[in-house]
C-alpha cells in the first residue's frame, strides 16, 4: 500500500509548528504527572521507575505503590481527559482542555487529596531551559484535542515498532517507554559493560542521576516530537560513550543524518510517514545504528542478538 491511499490515521501529519505551544505544556503536564509516580516509587537503575507507557487511549503511569491501595495517572487522548484510578475502586477525572501549568498542577494534587494519596513532588521542571515551578507557570496553557491526539498515535506506532526493534535483543535492555523530563519514547540496549563516568550538565537534571543513568555502555533509540535543535518530529539514535567512526557510519534511508552536534543518528518522522513501508523504513534505521554503535564499539553481538519468534 502506497504512502498515498495509505490511511492517515496511523501515521499522521505532525509539523512541529502548528502545534509547538500544545507539545509545551503537554510535555509540562506529563512532568507532573511523571514526577507523583517519582515521588511514590522505589528507586530503579536508570531511573526506570518515573517514566510513562504508551496505551490504547494515550499514556499511564501503570500502578504506583501507596501502601496497599496502589493508583494510577493515565492521560487519555481520545476523550481527553486525565483519570486517577485507587484499587479501591474510587476515581476522579480531569477534562483536558486549555488551561495553565499552574492550574492543571493545582487540580491535580486537589485529587489526589481528595483520594486520601498524599503526594509532594519537586515543582521546578526537569531537562527544559528557562524553567518555572509548576504553581507559578501561568504561561503555558494551550491545548489542541487534535494535535494531542496526533501525538499520541505517533507515539502508539513508534511504540508497537520500537517493541518489535528490542524482541531482537536478549541482553539487559530497557522496557519502551516514555521519559517526561526529555519529553521522548525510547528503548535502551545495553553490551553489558560499565561506561565511563558521564559528565553530566543536562539542564536541571542533578548529575549524580545522569551519572547512574548512563553508568553502563549502550545503544538507545527513539522517537522524539521536536523544539530546540531539531524543528521536527524525528525518530533519533545514539551511543554512550560515543565509539570512534560511529558518525561515519552509513545508515537507511537517505533521509537519515548524522547530527554532530547531538551526536546522534536523525531520522525526519515526514520520512517515516510518508515512506511506502513505515515499519520496515524506521526498522532498517533502528538496526543499522545500533549495527553501527555496536560494531564501532566491539560489543559480543552474538550472545546479545536473537532471530525474532515466529507469531504462535
């Protein structure tokens, strides 16, 4: 089937600019969100215990513990609205329409009060320059239904294929899911070897969290909206430490660049979505830089790879 008679609703249009202010203050939104379950949670390497996964109606926290009446967050993009759910049965719900920072935050832990879940979480946002303590930030407000729902469709495919990437993998690698700090979906493979210490300086991301997240070799990939350096939507691909000739690498398609700067591997969403293959374009992208990352860096790829199960 052709990019052209292709429906659009699995891969929908997605220019960054026509929705910039919504990816904004939902990227801020979902930090609120992310950072209850950050407050709830024990500690897992990697921080893998704040992040967010996709689902059939938007993105969810999965449970977070609270003693014996675990809760979940889940955003809902199809009828857009924010749902807490209690084990005991007890719910509350948010409309999601355009409204601050500020007063979304505010709602939020109303809630939660409301369901007898104490929360406090750290009000200054994570990884975004100029950052403001979510109760004061009257400034992002906007909210498009429909580019919200856009967004989570491109999230739902790049998940389903992101999941197909990392059945390829049987060593250590990290879940698909979704980091609310960097506002991307990833998946992380790992060689199995300890990396040498990070430098840190992320903006507002304490270094001693880099250090940890980043404390083994890998390759990691993902699907990321756009703003700052890179104006686009885009599926990216990167490796820590950076092995000597991995920028050189030649990678599928034509569309995809080495970003020296980022240092990492780009690949425009448009030519995803428009290609006549989307899932065998962003699959090829996918292998042949964790081939390059890997390959550059020597990494035991035979005790580390399997061929794909057939469907039962």
């Amino acid at each position: 089937m052709s990019a052209q008679t292709r429906a659009p609703f699995s891969w929908p249009e997605l220019p960054y600019a026509a929705w910039a202010d919504t990816c904004t203050t939902l990227h801020l939104w979902t930090q609120v969100v992310g950072k209850v379950r950050l407050a709830k949670s024990p500690w897992v390497n990697h921080s893998w215990h704040v992040t967010l996964y996709v689902t059939a109606r938007g993105l969810t926290t999965s449970p977070i513990p609270d003693g014996q009446r675990p809760f979940q967050i889940d955003l809902d993009f199809i009828d857009h609205r924010l749902l807490v759910s209690v084990s005991d049965g007890q719910m509350r719900s948010l409309p999601l329409v355009p409204m601050s920072v500020a007063d979304f935050y505010d709602k939020l832990m109303g809630m939660l009060g409301e369901l007898g879940i104490p929360a406090r979480i750290h009000e200054t946002p994570n990884e975004v320059l100029d950052p403001i303590p979510f109760s004061q930030d009257r400034v992002h407000a906007s909210y498009d239904a429909e580019y919200a729902n856009r967004y989570w469709r491109v999230l739902l495919q790049a998940d389903r294929v992101l999941k197909a990437f990392r059945a390829r993998f049987t060593g250590k690698c990290s879940p698909v899911h979704f980091f609310w700090g960097s506002n991307d979906l990833a998946v992380t493979r790992f060689s199995g070897r300890p990396a040498p210490v990070h430098p840190g300086g992320v903006p507002y991301l304490p270094d001693p969290v880099t250090r940890e997240a980043y404390s083994q070799e890998v390759s990691s990939a993902g699907f990321w909206p756009g703003g700052g350096p890179i104006e686009h939507a885009a599926f990216y691909s990167y490796a820590y430490p950076v092995p000597a000739g991995f920028g050189n690498s030649r990678v599928p398609p034509a569309e995809a660049y080495f970003h020296d700067s980022l240092g990492e591997f780009i690949l425009p969403y448009e030519a995803v979505r428009t290609s006549d293959d989307p899932d065998a374009t962003l699959l090829a992208f996918l292998q042949s830089t964790y081939e390059a990352a890997a390959d550059s860096a020597g990494w035991d790829r035979t005790s580390l790879e399997r061929d794909p199960m057939p469907p039962q």
